[in-house]
C-alpha cells in the first residue's frame, strides 16, 4: 500500500497514486484503462480508501490540512487542546 498516513487529501485530475502503468496494466490484464481509472484521486477516495478527501484546487489541499494540524499542540511537550463533548449528530445508530 502505498499511502500509511493518517490523513490524505488529493487533488481532482492532478492527484495520482498507482504501482503500474496503465500500458503494464494492459499487458499483464489485457484490460485499457486510464490513469484517472487506475489511481486518481476520485478513485483513491472511493474504491482504494488511500485517500479522505478530494478538492478541487491545490489551496483547498493546504488549508484542510493546516485545519487538521490546528487540533494538535505547538509541540510535543504540550497537551492537546480539550474541549466540550458535541452530542452525536443522529441518535439511531443501530438503525
């Protein structure tokens, strides 16, 4: 698996992750596909789960992740940051 990280987030038709060329795909499978099919980002996000989100512009990218980074301490002396318990947004979890 390419990708341990705890979050990934990729951009649409910019973004790719894939061991093989879709032309070695061809080969071995004799299958055509793309690189978009074979490791894009929208493909990533909803079939492999490498990647947790998709955007649409490199900034989105670098602004969900500074929010990520946000939630943990300046450094690794620090606590993270506490607050309040939000209630679950739907009670009906074992429906």
């Amino acid at each position: 698996m390419p990708a341990f990280t705890d979050w990934v987030g990729m951009v649409e038709g910019q973004a790719s992750m894939y061991l093989a060329s879709p032309r070695v795909a061809e080969k071995v499978t004799g299958e055509r596909t793309t690189l978009e099919e074979m490791g894009g980002a929208m493909m990533h996000a909803t079939v492999s789960g490498c990647a947790d989100e998709v955007f649409a512009e490199d900034w989105e990218v670098i602004a969900a992740a500074r929010l990520l980074l946000s939630y943990l301490p300046d450094n690794w002396q620090e606590a993270p940051r506490r607050g309040a318990p939000a209630e679950p947004g739907r009670a009906d979890w074992a429906a």
